[in-house]
C-alpha cells in the first residue's frame, strides 16, 4: 500500500466509522497534511455516489438529503463529486439527466485544508449511511418528443415566471395559463396511449417536500396524484414523495403540484399581511392550518373535476391504467400507512386557506373521448 493510500485509509477507519469530533478532527488532520492525498479522496467519493445509485438514491434525491441534514458547502461538494461520476457512469434517463443538469453549481475552494477535509469527510459519513431506496425504473424508454418537450418547456416557463413574480395576481394568471397548457398535453398523451397497440408501463419519480409543513404540502402532492390517475407515498424522514404513474400523468403531477404552491405562498402572504393589519399575530400555527386548509379543500376540488373528466367510451382503458398504477405502488411499497395531520388548530388560518384553495387557478381538463 502506497503512503497516499494509507493515509486515506487510516482517515476513512477514524472518520467514517466512529461518530464523534475526535476522529473527525483526526482524519481531517491526517488528509491536510497530504496534499497528494486528494485525488486518492476524490476517487473514493465518486465511489461512495455511484454506490448510492445501487441503494436505490438518484441525484436529486442526494443533494436535497445533503441540503436538509449539512450545509451549503456540503451541497457545493456533493455535487461537484455527482458530476464526477457521471463521467464514468452508464448512460441513464431523461429524468437523470436532467437533474445533472440541475446540479447546483459553485466552487469548494477558498477554506484552508482542514476545513475542507473536514467537510469532505463529513459528506462521507452521510453518504456511507445512506439507506436503501425504493428502486425507481429508467425512464429513458418513455422520453417525449419534439413537441412534448416544447410543450413542457413553456409550461415550465410560465410556472417560473410565477414563482418570481410579487404580485399574486400576475401569479394566478400565469399559473392558469401553464395549467391550461398542461391540460391539453395530458389529454393529448392519454388519448395516444389509448390508441396504442402495447401502452408502457407505469414509472416512477421522487419529488421532494421541503420543510416547512411538510405534512400540508405531502397531502397536497397527494391530492393532485390522485387527480391525475397516480399515487403518492411520503417518506417523511427523507423529504419527499414517490410518485407512481404514467409518464404523462407524473409531469402533470410535477407541473400541477408546483403551481399550486406557488399560489398557496401568495395566498397565504395576503392572508397574514390582513391578519397583522387586524391586530392579530399569525405565525406558524396560522401557516400550518391555512396549508391544511388548503390541500384539503384543493384536494375536493380536484376529486370533483376529475369524476366529470373522462367519457364512457375510456372508462375501459383508464382502469386497466389505474390497476397497473396500484400494482406498480404495492410492489414497490407492500407497507403504507395514512399521514394524519398534526398542529391545525389555528381557525383563522383554516378559514384563510380555504377561501385560498377556492380562488385557486384550478382548470378541469377537457373531456377524453
């Protein structure tokens, strides 16, 4: 074994193994001290990513676990050691893709070497632990063309448009306008699969739910994948939801979820300006109990539009979709239980998110068939 090597051995054996600050602090002065151990780290960490894309871990997933439990600089190094890997990792999905491309992007240098191997060791205890996924399929066979990925670009477009903009009227519209573009692609793809000879399977895609009120935002995910022929199950502990669906239906679902966020920011941002204005003090309480609110009236809206969606004549094709879906989640997911809401105990922040969800740009489709 050559020093280079032993020294990230014997920093890997008093970090990665034992949690506390001394073997931290340990390791991080063994690889400080060896510059020409750096390359010999780096190696190492590419190999700790790819194996978390054996447990099951997609790139997304990854930076947003990184986010929540370290810091900026973490992230920066997660994925800066992503992109090193997928030099040398197999061709993979349309989805993988693109969240190599949403890779945050910034430089890890400027800290002194200690600090540095701190902080990559430190990304290594996290990644070593990761536990397994629920593998999710490589969407590469369901890739859209030409014109679906047009139309998906201008839908995403407008829903950025709506998240910047400070004026919740502007958001509203420009919300409705992605939803209506939304619409005619989702119809559009459900009347091509019900022509088709041999359909594909339904696949699967993680979407996170950040804090905070991530119980209201998981019951709202869940509302708009039932709307839209799909499931959803919320693992709580890593932040988000796995979707199960058509490919069609989950980018309705992404679209669809987002937007409706972003008018339940707004709404709730009037709704606590008012209250305040009325002498009142809403803090989390008030926003914990208009979200719920909120998901729970959107998700009636919703259930509603959807009975009045679909003719006769695809009742046929939609249930053998719909029990293709509901094998795909109990194959993935032979456990689940029901997400109670805890902490809705605020009536004015119920009533607020309420009215919100009524207001709420949300268009029906137009009927199939």
């Amino acid at each position: 074994m050559t020093s280079t090597a032993s020294t990230v051995e014997r920093a890997f054996r008093a970090a990665l193994y034992d949690d506390t600050d001394a073997g931290l602090d340990t390791a991080a002065s063994l690889l400080a001290a060896d510059p020409a151990a750096d390359a010999e780290v780096a190696r190492r960490g590419e190999d700790f990513v790819a194996a978390a894309w054996q447990r099951g871990w997609q790139p997304a997933d990854v930076v947003r676990l990184v986010r929540r439990e370290l810091d900026d600089v973490h992230v920066r190094l997660a994925a800066t050691l992503i992109r090193a890997q997928a030099g040398r990792d197999r061709r993979r999905g349309r989805r993988w893709a693109a969240q190599l491309e949403a890779l945050p992007e910034g430089s890890v240098s400027g800290a002194d070497r200690f600090s540095q191997a701190t902080a990559v060791l430190e990304l290594y205890r996290l990644l070593l632990r990761l536990p397994s996924l629920e593998p999710l399929e490589d969407d590469s066979r369901r890739a859209p063309g030409p014109g679906a990925s047009r139309m998906l670009s201008r839908i995403r477009a407008l829903l950025a448009k709506a998240e910047a903009t400070g004026f919740p009227e502007e958001a509203e519209a420009l919300s409705a306008k992605a939803q209506e573009l939304m619409a005619r692609h989702s119809v559009d793809e459900a009347l091509l699969a019900a022509e088709a000879p041999a359909p594909d399977a339904p696949g699967a895609c993680r979407i996170g739910v950040d804090p905070p009120y991530e119980q209201a935002k998981a019951i709202l995910l869940d509302a708009v994948a039932t709307a839209n022929h799909c499931r959803a199950v919320w693992n709580e502990p890593l932040g988000f939801s796995t979707v199960v669906g058509f490919e069609a239906d989950l980018e309705a679902v992404e679209l669809l979820h987002t937007s409706l966020l972003v008018q339940a920011t707004h709404a709730m941002t009037e709704a606590e300006a008012a209250q305040r204005a009325g002498g009142r003090k809403r803090t989390k309480s008030f926003r914990q109990s208009f979200l719920a609110a909120y998901a729970h009236r959107v998700g009636d809206r919703l259930a509603a539009a959807a009975e009045t969606q679909v003719t006769r004549d695809l009742l046929p094709v939609l249930a053998t979709r719909e029990i293709a879906v509901t094998g795909r989640l109990e194959r993935m997911f032979p456990q689940t239980t029901t997400t109670r809401l805890r902490g809705v105990n605020d009536a004015a922040g119920w009533t607020e998110g309420a009215r919100a969800a009524d207001r709420a740009q949300v268009r029906a489709r137009r009927r199939l068939g």
